[in-house]
C-alpha cells in the first residue's frame, strides 16, 4: 500500500511540473471557458477550477476528495465532449425538438450518459432513448451534408420466406 502511496504522489508532483495548461494559448482557453457553461455542474466547476483559477488536478482532487487521474479523465472527456460537432448541434437545436427528445440528446450529448444512464436517469426505457438518438443523429447527418439521400435503415438480418 505504502508503494502505491509513493507512486500517485510522485505521479501527482510529475504532473504538476508538466502542466501543459501554460503551453495552452489564451483563445482556446476562452474557448473552453465559453463553452463550459453548457456541461454539467460538475464538471463545469472543474474546468473552471483548472482553466480559470489555475489549479492543477492534484489540487482539486484535494479539496474535491477525488484522484487526480479522476480529474484529468473527467476534464479531458469535458472537453472533448465540447469539441465534439453534434454537442454544438445539439445546443443548437434542441430546443425545437419535442421535450423528451430534447432531455434525451442532452444527456447523451452534453453530460456524456450512456443510453442505459439516460434512461435511467430520465425513467424511461432503453429502446426510447436509442429510438431518439437515433433520430437526433440523422437530422445531425442530414443538417452536415443536406445533399446526401436519406439512408435506409440499417438492417443486419435477411427477410425469408420459409416453405412449408
């Protein structure tokens, strides 16, 4: 255990010392301060914590009682989430969509949840929510490339008929 110890402490002082938010330049800084506002609460305050009052992760895992590599994991999805073409979609357009579609994409979308996580958070069954991302990725597919022909579904068994 002591080893273990040493380790997250040497890895926690390592990190510190090549912390690339300095290399970092200022726009993509604002960039993800901008965009934070649209995550949730959580992670909205990590980033803020790393981003704008320049604490490293071994710092807010301290005062937030969580492992630092917890924290670089869960600001790094944050932001890759943020980057991602269909979050920024679906900040957009959400709020035209019917109100369970609309919670739906945004806890896949901008909390990151999984389909299981989604309908359990949002009480609903698993085949609903797939239904709706479903859904939310095609208009996502037909607003990026509008002249592209609406797709089949995708079918993965052969209709047969059976002789009797």
């Amino acid at each position: 255990m002591r080893e273990k110890s040493y380790q997250a402490d040497w890895l926690d002082q390592v990190s510190s010392s090549i912390d690339l938010r300095k290399s970092r330049s200022h726009a993509l800084t604002e960039h993800i301060l901008t965009r934070s506002h649209l995550l949730p609460k959580r992670e909205r305050h990590l980033i803020n914590a790393m981003y704008n009052e320049g604490k490293s992760a071994a710092e807010i895992a301290r005062i937030g009682d969580l492992d630092p590599r917890q924290v670089r994991r869960l600001i790094k999805n944050a932001i890759t989430r943020m980057h991602d073409p269909l979050f920024v979609f679906v900040v957009k357009s959400s709020n035209s969509w019917s109100p369970t579609r609309r919670k739906i994409a945004r806890s896949l979308f901008q909390s990151g949840r999984s389909i299981r996580a989604t309908a359990e958070h949002l009480s609903l069954k698993v085949h609903q929510v797939r239904h709706h991302r479903a859904a939310v990725l095609e208009q996502f597919r037909n607003q990026s490339n509008p002249t592209a022909p609406a797709r089949a579904p995708d079918r993965n068994w052969k209709h047969t008929t059976h002789k009797h």
